[in-house]
C-alpha cells in the first residue's frame, strides 16, 4: 500500500498547523509566516511500540569505542578549497557554498568534480539550472580535463538520490538547492518550505550512505542565502564565496565548519581557463598597489589562522553637494563613519564637507577592528595629500576617545608583512610581542597624524 505523505503549513512563528497555505496564520496573526512542511505520521508510544522503535534505531555507543576518523577525507587538490573545509571533504558531510549569482560557484565545484574524478572518486554533478550542453560548455574552457564528470540535468529530489545511489557517487554536487524540489510539497522550488526538505533529505542520504553533498545555494545582495536561513543550521560546513564580480579575485570563507575552523579563507584568481588558487594573497592583494599615490595603507589582518595583508584606499574629496557622501567597500560603513568622527574631533581633521570614499583591495572584507589604524592613516593621508611611506604597515584598534589598542596574533601579523619587504610597523603603543621589525609605538590618532606629517 502506497501511503501518500501528508503535508501541512506550519507556522513559523507560533508552530500552529494549517492544511492549506494562508497569508496569514489564523493562531497568531502573524503575516507571511506559514512554511509548508512534511506532517509527521501520528502515533502512540505505547510499551510495545516503543520497544521495536528501540529495536529498530540506534544502539548508544560509549565514546572510547568510537574509532577516531575512520574515513580518510576526500581530497580534490584545488588546495584552497581543501584547506577552508579543514583538509579536504568530510565523507557524509553535507557543505553548502552560497554566493552571489555569477560569482563562480558553478565553476569551482564542476572543477573540484573535474579533480575528484581525476582522483577516481565517482562524482555527480546534479544541475538544476544548466542543461547538460551549458555544463560542457563550461568545462570546456576549463584547465581540469572534466571529461569523466557525470552530469544529471535533474530537479526532483527523487531522482537526484536514486541516481546518486545507483552510481554509487561519493560526491554528490547540488546546483542549486533552490531549483531543486520534492514532490511531497506543493510550494514551488525555492520556497522556504522546498529548500528546507530538501536539505534535510540530502542531509539523511548524507549521512545514510556516506557520500558527501556540496549544495550551492545563491545568495541575495543583503548577503542571505535566499531564504533558507535555517540551512546554515542543518549543514555540516557553510562556505560563503565572495568577491567583486568585476574583480579577479574570489575569497572562499568558512562561516561555520563541523569539522575544521572558521573564518578560515581560501583565495581565488578567476582567469580564462577557471578559478586559480592563489597561493601567496598578500603578494596579489597588493601586487597592484601603487606606492606613491596619496590615501593608501597596508594592514596585516588575521583570516582565519592566516595573516593577509591588504591595502586599503581612501579619497576624501570636496563634495559638490549639501550632504557628504560616505563609500565603503570592503568595509562596514558604520565602522568608517565612527573613524571619521574619530579624527575628526580627536586629531582635527576636518571631514564635514568633504567626500570620503574608501576602497579594500582584492574584494576582501575587513571585519576586524585590528585594521582600524591602517584605515585611519589611508583617510588622514588622502585629506593631507601625502603619500604614506611604503614600507610601513599598521596594525592597531582605534577606540572613541582616539586611544589606539593592541591587537591580537600581532607577532603573526608582523611575520607576514616582514616577508613582503615591510620594515616599519605602525603599532599600539601598548602592544606586546617581540616584533621582527621596526615598530613605531601610536599611543592616540593624534600621534598617527604627527608620525605621518613628518
Ligand atoms: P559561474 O560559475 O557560472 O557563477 P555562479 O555559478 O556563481 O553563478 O561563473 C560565472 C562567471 O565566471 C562568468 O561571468 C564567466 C566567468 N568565468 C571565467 O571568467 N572563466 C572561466 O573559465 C569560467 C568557467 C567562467
Ligand atoms: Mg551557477
């Protein structure tokens, strides 16, 4: 007997139950809450039943009889991808990459299928968005020969895990999560209620079977996987690959690792021929970096365990208009704004009627506030129409009152910016460590201004 799964729409805010989709959920009141899920088969838990639903699960395990990672990872020798999901895919993790539309995602997984493959790890690529002349196409310009990749131009669920079980695939690609649907629902792919079954039906083949799934889910402008917010919950690993779409270079960031750490960033060249790891980033981030133009730092921050250093640029202009305008890329603009007000009351410098834009190189994001130094020194130079000395790099927290603070991993930091020729460090004054340069202690934004005036 074949029993038909029932499906409900659940609020998500109050948990109420209703049998069709509703705007509004009639328990709570709530608007656009309603989320269609999978009812769940009602039963008693009588002694008897409860019994054979021991019988039929799990035994506990005591830990020491646990063997330690039994299952070696999956290598596919693109080494930045290896090293931000901590040494290599994970047998029966289940990894979502998200990003941005035209990004790369396609391009790096078909490549890692392309070197999994060349690994004899049987590999599927499931695409949901690309009909299977579109994929070759892609492959084709490809350095990795990806020939032997199997392509399925599939969007039901259904078939995808019945063919991933009949290849006997150890990984399986998901492109994309939000094309991909199930039949027991009725919402249409890319709802909030079909991504979240989806998921959670890769997830229990994942775990079942062993292979691992990598899902690529897009991402909105706000910088959401559409949606699905609750994926990032249920999956092992969340990548997130960034970048300017206009730029070369492409940062592979681990936002949450199961089984490796987070933060960790992998940085990509894309070229004519695919995504090129990029083995040295602070030589590429600030191999375009023109040493005498006003309004450019160098900073050393920490991705992950790594130090990178980066260039920040800043162009404070006279505005035109009545309200200054305030750019940030690469940087969160309440941050820019607080170090504006900063110099402005601490060290007088005026920026009330001017422009100021500041620009990270590289498509990296600084969410440290360690950087905060090199990006009042980019400012401060770019107002005085000085250039900063090359070779000097800075690394301090700038706090309200204009107090410049230490930083952590600062011997790390400043390993990293000796090895590309930095002689100088612009440091707290009431930083530690054993630096292998120069340093120069800034004790206040003040200081900073003297120093670089000179
Ligand atoms: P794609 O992988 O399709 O992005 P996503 O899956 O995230 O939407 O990549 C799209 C961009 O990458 C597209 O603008 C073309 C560019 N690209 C190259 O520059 N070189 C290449 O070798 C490939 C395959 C793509
Ligand atoms: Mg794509």
């Amino acid at each position: 007997m074949v029993r038909r799964v029932r499906s409900v729409h659940r609020c998500a805010d109050c948990g109420a139950d209703h049998p069709k989709w509703a705007g509004r959920c009639e328990s709570c009141g709530a608007w656009n809450t309603l989320v269609e899920e999978i009812a769940a088969p009602r039963g008693r838990a009588s002694e008897r039943s409860r019994a054979r639903a021991a019988a039929a699960g799990a035994d506990p395990v005591r830990l020491d009889q646990v063997a330690a990672d039994a299952t070696p990872r999956l290598l596919t020798d693109l080494n930045e991808f290896d090293f931000v999901l901590g040494g290599g895919i994970v047998p029966g993790s289940m990894v979502i990459v998200g990003g941005e539309p035209g990004i790369g995602k396609s391009t790096l997984l078909l490549q890692c299928a392309a070197r999994l493959e060349a690994r004899d790890t049987t590999t599927l690529y499931v695409s949901g968005e690309e009909s299977v002349e579109q994929v070759r196409l892609r492959a084709d310009r490809l350095s990795e020969a990806a020939g032997r990749v199997r392509v399925l131009p599939e969007v039901r669920l259904d078939s995808v895990i019945a063919r991933a079980e009949q290849l006997g695939a150890r990984v399986v690609i998901v492109d994309s999560i939000q094309t991909t649907y199930s039949d027991d629902l009725e919402g249409a792919p890319g709802n909030v209620g079909q991504v979240r079954e989806c998921a959670a039906r890769l997830m229990r083949f994942a775990k079942e079977s062993g292979a691992a799934v990598l899902l690529v889910g897009h991402v909105t402008r706000g910088g959401v996987i559409a949606g699905p917010k609750t994926l990032e919950h249920m999956v092992d690993t969340v990548l997130y690959f960034e970048g300017e779409t206009t730029g070369d270079f492409r940062v592979l960031r681990a936002v949450k690792n199961r089984f490796g750490s987070v933060d960790e960033v992998g940085v990509f060249e894309m070229s004519a021929a695919g995504l090129r790891p990029v083995a040295n980033p602070s030589a590429a981030f600030l191999s375009g970096r023109d040493r005498t133009t006003p309004g450019s730092a160098v900073t050393a921050a920490m991705e992950g365990t790594r130090p990178v250093l980066i260039e920040i640029q800043a162009l404070a202009s006279r505005s035109g208009y009545g309200t200054p305008q305030r750019v940030a890329t690469g940087l969160d603009h309440r941050r820019l704004a607080v170090l504006l007000a900063v110099l402005e009351r601490r060290a007088q410098v005026p920026f009330h009627d001017l422009d100021v834009f500041v620009n990270v190189t590289g498509g990296m994001r600084l969410v440290e506030p360690a950087s905060d130094l090199a990006v009042v020194a980019a400012l401060y130079s770019s107002v005085r129409d000085r250039p900063v000395p090359e070779d000097v790099v800075f690394l301090g927290e700038v706090g309200l009152g204009g107090e410049v603070r230490p930083v952590s991993s600062i011997d790390r930091r400043l390993v990293e910016a000796q090895r590309l020729g930095f002689q100088r460090a612009f440091v707290s004054a009431r930083g530690g460590g054993r630096p292998p340069m120069t340093t120069i202690p800034i004790a206040h934004v003040a200081d900073l201004a003297n120093q670089l005036a000179r």
